[in-house]
C-alpha cells in the first residue's frame, strides 16, 4: 500500500479483492450464528464477527484489516471497538445498522446464557469507547459554542481571511461531529438498558463501569443523580439498580459507600450490611430467616437460564446476577459462610452433611462443592470425599477461580499422606487456574485481585514444604515439569532451624497485611493447618498463639477463642512438658476476654497467672495489663492501682543485664507510659478539683472560719478577763467548745489541703518522670508523649521540679523528638531578667533550642531567623505606629543565633542571605495593573545562586536521627526565576519559583503586609499531626485517609 506515498491502485484492488471474499463465503451479520457464542471458543467467535462488521464499514484503513481480522483473533478483538465506533457514524445504509447490533448484542451477548464471559467484557469495551465519543464531540461541540459566542463581540478587522476560513471549517466540523451524537438515545448508540450493560459489567468484574451505568440510569429515570424512594414494602427484593450497585461496590474494598446505597430493612438489605462489616452472628440469624421461609427447587423445575431482561435479582446483593434457581440455594450457602466465619465447624461440618443428603439440592452446585472442601481442608478432614460423582462442567472464561478449594484440599491430602504425584499435579493445576484467572481479571475488580494474590502465597509456601514432609529422590522432567517419586515411606518431622525461613516470610506477610484481616485470615487458617501435617509441635503452639493475637487485634474473637481452645489443647495433651508456656495461652485468653467487655473476668484470670505462675520479668507485662484495665474501668482506688501493678510493673521491667533486645525495649517503653499516663490523669484530675468552683466555695468558708476563729478567741480572751472574779462560766465553756470544735474543723480542711496538695506534686513528678523515660527508651509513643511533657513544662515554669525534668530530659532524649513543636518551642523564648540562676525556665529553653539548632538546623534555624527578624517592617506599611515589637524575644533569638553561629556559622550566613532575598521579594512594589501579570525582578534578588549549604525553604527535608546533614542530602538553593506573577489580594501576593540542586522548579507565594504565616505555620503542623495519626489507625489506614498540606 505503501511505497512511494500511497498506492490508491493496490489499496483499491485489495479492497474488491476482499469484496468478493466476503460474498463467496455467504457472510452475513444478519445471521444469529454470527453473533451466537453457543458451542464456540472466544477467538472463533470474535475473528467472525469483525470479519462480518468490516464489511460494512466505510473506513478505508480498517476495511484494508479484514482478512488479517479473520485470522488472528488478537487483531480482531483491537479492532471491535473502531469497527462498532466506524458504524456507528455510517448513515444512508440498507441495513438499519443501529437496530440490528442492538438486538444482536440484546440476544446473544448481553444474556445469562451467554457463558463466554470475554465476550461481554469486549463489548463493554466497545460501548466505554462509543461512550468517550459522545462525550468528547459533545464537550467539544459545547466549548466551540461558547467561544462562536465570545468572537461576536470581538473585532474581526484584525483577522485575516485565512483565519475566518480556519475558523469556519472549525465550526463545520463540530457541528457534524456533533450531528453524529445528536440522536443517541444513549450515551453508548445502541439502544440497551444502562442495567442491562451495568449487570453484565458485575458479570465481567468490571464493578466502576457497573457503578457508573447505573448512574446514568438513575439520570435517566429519575431526571437528578438519585437512587429513588426507599423501599419499605414486604417483599423481600431490593430494586434491580439497587441491586447491581451494591453488588459491584461490595467488590472494591471501599468500606463506606454502601451505607449511602442501602435504604431499606430488608433481610437481603441487612445482610449485605452486616457482611460488608464483617457481623457474621448477625448475619448468621437472618440467614436462618431467609432459610425459613425459601423451599428448595429441584433442578429442572425452573427455567436453566432466564434472560437479562427477566432477571429478577433476590436476596443477597452479593448473588444480583445468579440464575433463579442459583438464588434460592443462596441462603443455605450465607448459613455456610456464616458458620465458618464464626467458626462454628462442628456445627458446619452437620449442617454441609444434612444438605448433601437432601436429593436434587446441591449436587451440581459448584459453589456448594468449593464450600464443602474449604471447610474440609480447614478442619483436616483427609478422609473427606463427595458423597456423589462429580461432573466437572467446563470451565468458564470468567475471572473467578472455581476448583481452588478443591486443589489446595488435594495438596494438603497428599503432602499429609506422601503422594508424591498427585501433590505436585493438584499444586501445578492450582497454579494454573489461580495464574490464568488473574489474566482475564478486570483492573476493576481489585479485592479479586487481592485475594488471588494471597492464594498464590499459600500455594507457594504449599510447594515448598514437600522436602521438609518428604525425602524423595532425583526426579525427572516431563514437559519442562518435575515428575517426583517417593523414596522414604515414613514423613519426617522438620526441626525449629528449617523452619526459620519460613517463619521470616511469615512475619513479613503478617506485617503487611496486618491491615487486612479478610486477608490475613485464610493465611493463618493455612498455616495452622500445613504445621500440624509437618508435625511440629512447637511451631503449631507458637503460631496458635500469634494467631490468637492477629485475631484478636482485628476483632475476630471467635477465631481467635478457636486458636487458644486448640493450644490449650496442645497444653492438656502434654501434661506440662510443652515447648511453649501454657501461661501466654491464659494472658491472650485474658485479653480476649477484656476485649470482647467482660472485664472482670479478664482481671481476675491475669490475677489468677500473678498467683500461680513463678514468673520473673516476664511478669512486668501482666502487672501493667492489669493496671490499664482497672484504670480503664475505675474498678480500684488509684493508690492500689499505682502501688499494685503500675509501678510493680516498672520494677520488673528493669533489666539488670547489659543484653537489650526490641522486645525488653518495647516491654519498658510500653510500663513507663502507662504508668505516667495513670499519674498524668490523676495529676489532671487533681488539678480540675483544686480549680473548681466546690474547692474555690470550701477555701471561702475555710478563709471565713478562721476569721470566725479568731473572734471567737478574741471574745474568750475578753470574757475571760471580765468574770474573773464572777462566777459562772457559762458563757466561757460555750466559747471553749465552739472554738474547739473550729479548731477541728480548720486542722481537718487543713490537712485535706497539704494531702491534695502533696498528691498533685507527686503524681506531676511521676508523670514527668515516666514521660522522660518513655522518650528516653523507645519511639512508639514519641507523638503523643511529646506533645504533653512540652505542654506541662510550659503551663508550669514556675516550678523547681518542672524545670530540673526539662533538663535533665533535654541531656538525655534525643533532640530529634522535640523537632515537631520546634515552632512552639521557640516562640517562648523571651527575656531572662525576672528570672534567677541557670536552673530558669529560658535558660532550660534555650537550652533545649540549641541543641535542636545544632542538631538539627534546617528544621530550627529558620524559626530563630524569624524572631531575630521580628522588627523589620516595610516604611510604608499603613499598620507600622500599631505593630508591637517584642524585643526581649528578638535580643533572645540574636544571642542563641550568635551562639550557634560557632557551630555552623557558614550556613547561617547564607540562610540570612536567603530571608533576606525572600524579604525583599515580599515587600516588592507592584501596582494594581500588574495584577495577574509578570513583573521582573530586581538584580539584588536575581544574584543571590548556588547556595549549597541553604535548602529549598519548601522542600520537605526529613528529620535525621543521626543528625547527619551532608551536602546532597537535601535539594539546595539554585537562585529564582527572573520574573514574579502577581495575584489577585488585599496584599498582592507573589507567585516565583525557585530552582533546586535537584533540577526542580518549587512554585512558592510570597506573602507580605497584613498577612500572618504563623497561622499558616500551625495549620501546617496540626495537618502533619493529623496524618500521623490517621496513618496509624486501622480503620482509617484502609481507607487511605489523609489531609493534603503546603509547605509554609
């Protein structure tokens, strides 16, 4: 075609060529065999059909495609959606080509009886790409309407003829482009339901474009993006879009749509939601209600496949595009999924037996089957077979995996009995389906995806097992495969020291899913299985164990009571002479218990273990259990408490011996921070009652009865000497007593006062103290720890124990944990002079500074710099007379920057040249006119380059805990761009940006006048707290939370 430019001669000889092919073969896309996918692989199917379509379009390059079409399906299916997209724009034809294709794709492919899955998800394809079309020509269509409307106002004088021509064959084109669009009664061309399209996306895994169609529905059948009334009625079927949109969004591991979707109380309604939640007692009951009131069908009493159009979805959204019959099986099938979630499996083990036994129910039922050797591989039931033949059906294009169950079941029953051949067969076919599935699986459908991989990891640790279970000789490969045969009858039992790398990939999987208990929980279920077939008892005790705690984390307290009822087995069954101590068993049960909030039980268990266990330091982790629970539940008074378990558990925890390893590092950090949290709310409790309006009133009437007291004496004293030579003494005993039981009175309160007082001051100390260590140990709890030792050193610098804390913290915690309140920390310093000796707060202040400065100056420097700045303002600034200058903050911020300078002295130099540009930059004139405009910069601020000991001031420079800052580590200074834009504001704002030693451009927005960037500042720092935290919580991990921040 191609040689010398194009050779319309042989393009147009290919073409009649191809004709006259076509119409010899007797072709037609008229015909249902050409669009029918019964009885046909998908690349038969697809290589026919474009094969037909082509010859019915009129674009050259892919009329030139056709026989190439019919013969490599890879060709065709590329080419499906140009060649519908080609049609779609064809008019003037003999053939209606819009009514044929869509009752075409309506019969054929868009039906449940369709079961060649790709095929669906090829046209979905093609109607996205005819759905693009139309929303590109008519966007484009929109915007070139918009402009013809702004250029009739516009001088045309100025334009020359070959522009108005231009413009014109703009304006023509768009106007054709968007007479294609124009009379689409959908956004795809054919004319097929949004659900019916939505309903065979679920089919395809492809859940966004089942959302998506769905949405469109919505617009179309109600006018607005609303999902219609709710539905209370008794009949027990959610809406058919409904339907669909709950059953893709429950597939795409987003946790919170669906309680925006679901509005009604229906059983199927309700149990979607307590799936979704992972309630599986709930969903247990009205599995049991649905169960009730559903009769079995026999096979054969309904239709074998309804059509899309007379679907009805029932029941659980998870099931929308079942079959009738499929539908009425699926509660008994919930009841099953239920039980194993709970972990019911003697109870499953009955119910699966009572099904079975039930005639014509489910022995076709693959689903059914999958679920009996799930149940059967978790429960180590080797003896587990059908209690019917099996008709394998053939497998279906589709992304799920159907025999997984069944194969991993084969593998754990061969490794178990040492069957060689079938062990590696079932393991290679297992591999295969999981591989192959994975292929064909929409991008869409990613919690799919997810658990494929995790499949993938059991099988392969499945595989590599075998030589530990089994000693089998040199093998030999058939089709590139390992064919091994057996060389030892008897299985041996592997040792801790093989088992170590498995251990390592096992934590390593752990730590990253963690997370994902849907996830995690088949892995664990596996492992605790694979180790009681390779015998290892230790191994199994130590796993059952961490299981426990997984389980527990993740809230799944039946599994995790099912592990410990199994080690607590393994414990009776070795009568004291286990590997692992019996005792972890009883603390994990402990906290199970307390979990689950039964927390006297709890308590009384760890005091159980206290009492009958000879425990040494490892006892220091129950003392402090016990006393976070009785705090937590105030079931003690805070002196037993303290005296009982807090402080017992910080003694413990001391470890005399020089070895220090993560777990005594955490076991420490983890006492000392419990212990100064308990003192600092006690402190904090203290604190309220002694500010309270109750203790200000009994200070009132204590202050009252003093001055009551001293009248008192004083009219003793006077009656005294007025009837001393009188008798009686009436009057004077009346006074003795009253003044006596005064007396007694203001001694009592007295004594109150001292005792609070004295309580206050020692629960600060010890919670300052606990604070200190806990930073001075471990990291973990560095982000809350600092945030209120800082905050009580700043609410009480008046105190001698306040300040020798915050120095003797500051020589001995690392200064890299102080760095996030560096902001707060050094706008508190201030002048010295009320202040007496070293041992005053700014001296410990400045103290503090100077080693972050040291330590950390990029982080430190900068906020000094702005101090010392302090009283530089514009000459013209409207507000100069009312802005106040706080000098004593500016001498201070001087002084700790000269002292600094001794240190690094160079790069303090040049960050003042660097504010200094940035300064000059704020405060540069502009004028109105200039708004949104460039304006040049002058040459004083354009010179200053290559500062290489100077980091780009909004780039992110991670904090180093080894205080290691070489040059490179970090993208330095560079210099400006020559010219600023202003912005729209009251102080016209700066738009530069600024070069990198790393070859970036960082846009920054210099701001001056009234603007405060201190708020900027906090903002900033509260944002990054914010993500910290909303990084370290579970539930808002997964959703991948986060609040997007700007460098200030």
């Amino acid at each position: 075609v191609h040689g010398r430019g194009v050779n319309l001669d042989t393009v147009e000889k290919i073409l009649l060529d191809s004709e006259k092919q076509y119409k010899a073969e007797n072709f037609s896309l008229e015909k249902a065999e050409v669009w029918s996918t019964d009885n046909k692989n998908f690349d038969g199917w697809i290589c026919q059909l474009v094969y037909c379509m082509i010859s019915l379009c009129e674009d050259v390059p892919i009329r030139l495609c056709q026989n190439i079409a019919m013969l490599k399906a890879e060709i065709s299916e590329l080419l499906f959606p140009s060649v519908i997209v080609s049609l779609a724009g064809r008019v003037g034809t003999d053939i209606n080509l819009h009514e044929l294709i869509t009752s075409q794709v309506k019969e054929h492919i868009f039906v449940d009886s369709n079961k060649l899955t790709k095929s669906k998800q090829v046209m979905l394809n093609t109607l996205n790409e005819l759905r693009m079309c139309y929303i590109l020509e008519r966007s484009t269509f929109s915007g070139q309407t918009k402009r013809e409307k702004n250029t009739k106002h516009s001088n045309y004088s100025s334009r020359s003829s070959s522009s108005a021509a231009k413009i014109r064959d703009v304006e023509t084109a768009n106007g054709m482009a968007a007479s294609i669009t124009a009379n689409w009664d959908k956004v795809y061309w054919l004319s097929i339901d949004y659900l019916v399209a939505a309903r065979s996306a679920v089919v395809c895994g492809a859940y966004l474009t089942a959302a998506m169609y769905v949405e469109y529905w919505c617009e179309e059948k109600f006018g607005s993006l609303s999902l219609g009334d709710p539905d209370f009625s008794y009949h027990d079927m959610l809406p058919d879009h409904v339907e669909i949109l709950v059953s893709a969004i429950t597939r795409i591991n987003e946790p919170d749509s669906l309680y925006g979707v679901i509005h009604s109380n229906k059983l199927s309604a309700q149990i979607t939601t307590f799936e979704h939640e992972g309630n599986w007692s709930r969903a247990l009951e009205y599995y049991d209600l649905q169960a009730r009131s559903q009769k079995m069908v026999v096979p054969g009493s309904l239709p074998e496949n309804q059509g899309v159009e007379h679907f009805q979805p029932t029941t659980s959204a998870q099931h929308s595009v079942f079959g009738e019959g499929e539908v009425q099986r699926q509660p008994f099938k919930g009841l099953i999924r239920s039980l194993q979630q709970t972990g019911c499996m003697h109870v499953l083990d009955l119910y699966c037996r009572g099904l079975t036994s039930r005639e014509g129910s489910f022995q076709y039922d693959p689903e059914f089957i999958e679920l009996q050797y799930e149940a059967a591989w978790r429960a180590g039931k080797w003896d587990f077979s059908l209690l019917y033949p099996q008709t394998h059906s053939p497998p279906m294009q589709h992304v799920k995996n159907n025999n997984y169950h069944e194969n991993l079941h084969g593998c754990l029953r061969a490794l178990h009995e040492g069957d060689c051949n079938g062990f590696h067969g079932k393991l290679k076919d297992a591999k295969k389906e999981l591989v192959l599935s994975i292929s064909r699986a929409s991008e869409e459908s990613t919690e799919f995806i997810y658990s494929a991989v995790v499949k993938l990891q059991i099988l392969y640790h499945l595989g590599l097992v075998w030589d530990l279970r089994w000693t089998t000789s040199s093998h030999e490969s058939m089709h590139g495969y390992p064919v091994k045969q057996m060389a030892c009858a008897d299985p041996v039992t592997p040792t801790m020291e093989q088992f170590s790398w498995l251990n390592k990939d096992w934590i390593s999987i752990t730590t990253q899913t963690q997370f994902h208990m849907n996830l995690l929980e088949p892995l664990v279920a596996f492992r605790r299985v694979l180790l009681q077939i390779l015998g290892c008892e230790q191994c199994t005790m130590q796993h059952l164990l961490q299981s426990a705690s997984l389980l527990r984390k993740g809230s799944k307290f039946s599994h995790a009571a099912a592990s410990l009822h199994e080690f607590k087995f393994l414990c009776a069954k070795s009568d004291g002479g286990q590997p692992v101590p019996d005792w972890l068993g009883r603390i994990e049960e402990a906290k199970i218990l307390h979990a689950q909030g039964r927390h006297e039980v709890a308590i009384s268990l760890a005091n159980y273990i206290l009492q009958n266990y000879q425990l040494k330091e490892e006892a220091s982790d129950i003392y402090r259990v016990i006393g976070k629970w009785l705090a937590e539940t105030r079931s003690s008074n805070s002196r037993t408490i303290l005296d009982k378990y807090l402080k017992p558990a910080v003694s413990l925890a001391k470890n005399p011996s020089s070895e220090i390893s993560k777990r005594l590092v955490d076991r420490q950090s983890q006492t000392w921070f419990h212990l100064a949290h308990y003192a600092d709310a006690l402190f904090k409790n203290y604190e309220e009652r002694l500010s309270s309006s109750e203790w200000q009133a009994a200070m009132r009437l204590r202050k009252h009865k003093t001055k009551e007291l001293e009248l008192l004496i004083k009219r003793y004293k006077s009656s005294k000497k007025a009837s001393s030579c009188l008798p009686p003494f009436g009057e004077q005993s009346d006074y003795s007593l009253k003044i006596q039981e005064l007396q007694k009175q203001l001694t009592m309160d007295k004594e109150e006062a001292e005792k609070l007082q004295v309580d206050r001051d020692n629960f600060l100390k010890l919670a300052l103290e606990g604070y200190q260590r806990c930073l001075q140990i471990g990291d973990k709890y560095d982000v809350r720890v600092v945030f209120r030792q800082v905050s009580m050193w700043f609410n009480l610098t008046s105190q001698k124990d306040v300040i020798d804390n915050m120095l003797s913290t500051i020589s001995e915690v690392q200064s890299y944990k102080f760095v996030p309140l560096v902001y707060q920390i050094a706008s508190r310093l201030g002048s010295s002079r009320d202040e007496s000796g070293s041992n005053s707060f700014q001296s410990a202040l400045v103290s503090l500074l100077r080693k972050m400065a040291i330590d950390h100056p990029y982080h430190t420097i900068l906020q000094l710099l702005a101090l010392a700045n302090g009283d530089r303002i514009k000459d013209n600034q409207r507000s100069r007379n009312s802005f106040v200058v706080d000098i004593d903050k500016k001498v201070a911020a001087e002084h700790l920057l000269q002292d600094v300078s001794q240190h690094h002295g160079p790069m303090i130099r040049q960050m003042k040249q660097l504010v200094d540009i940035y300064i000059k930059l704020a405060e540069l004139e502009t004028r109105r006119e200039d708004t949104n405009k460039r304006v040049a910069l002058p040459r004083e601020i354009r010179s200053v380059k290559q500062l290489e000991l100077v980091p780009v001031v909004t780039a992110t420079i991670p904090v180093d805990r080894s205080c290691q800052y070489n040059e490179g580590s970090f993208p330095s200074f560079r210099g400006l761009s020559d010219s600023v834009t202003v912005m729209n504001g009251i102080n016209a704002p700066k738009v530069v940006e600024c070069f990198g030693s790393d070859g970036r451009k960082y846009k920054q927005l210099a701001k001056s006048g009234n603007d405060d960037l201190r708020q900027d500042a906090v903002m900033e720092q509260f944002f990054g707290l914010v993500n910290t935290f909303l990084h370290n919580n579970r539930d808002t991990w997964k959703r991948r939370l986060a609040v997007r921040t700007y460098k200030a």
